[in-house]
C-alpha cells in the first residue's frame, strides 16, 4: 500500500470510528426512556453528534497529551499530524 494510500486509510479509519462508538453510547443512553417518537428520533440525532465530538476530542487530547499509543481508540493509532510527516502539504502528481 503507498504511502498515501495508508495515509487516506487512516484518516478514514479514525473518522468512522468515533461516528459508530458515537451512535452506540446515544442508542444506549436512549434505551428505555420513554419519549415522543418524534423527539427520540432527534434526541437520538443530538446525542449521537455529541457523544461523537466528546469521544474524539477526549480521545485526541489523551493521546496527545498522555500517550500516542492511546491513538488506537480511533481505531488507528496514528495521529493526523503524522499521517504526511514528509510532505510540505502540496499533493503532487506522480
């Protein structure tokens, strides 16, 4: 796999990671509340944009600020700020 291909991977990996952890916490948090059919549906929209921003900023300042190795929370664990270590930022054609 090329480089950036890997790269492109990773970022993808560490992207639908926290959307699924995201929809799982707020399906369990709404479990058993007994609600409008129509609020639980957003309620269960709300939490599941909430719980997924709170479990990837969490999980980035961990592994920022206590440990890289903590990276594989976002199912990679490899920080974005790596992902292109040799590159200026300019896609060039190959």
């Amino acid at each position: 796999m090329s480089e950036t291909a890997a790269a492109l991977w990773a970022s993808i990996v560490r992207t639908i990671v926290p959307l699924v952890v995201g929809g799982v916490l707020s399906l369990a948090v709404a479990i058993n509340v007994p609600l409008d059919p129509e609020f639980e549906k957003l309620l269960t929209a709300l939490l599941t944009a909430a719980l997924t921003a709170l479990y990837y900023v969490l999980v980035r300042l961990f592994e920022t600020y206590i440990s890289p190795k903590l990276g594989w929370l976002l199912g990679y664990a490899k920080s974005p700020d790596s992902y292109s270590e040799n590159t200026t930022g300019k896609h060039v054609a190959e």
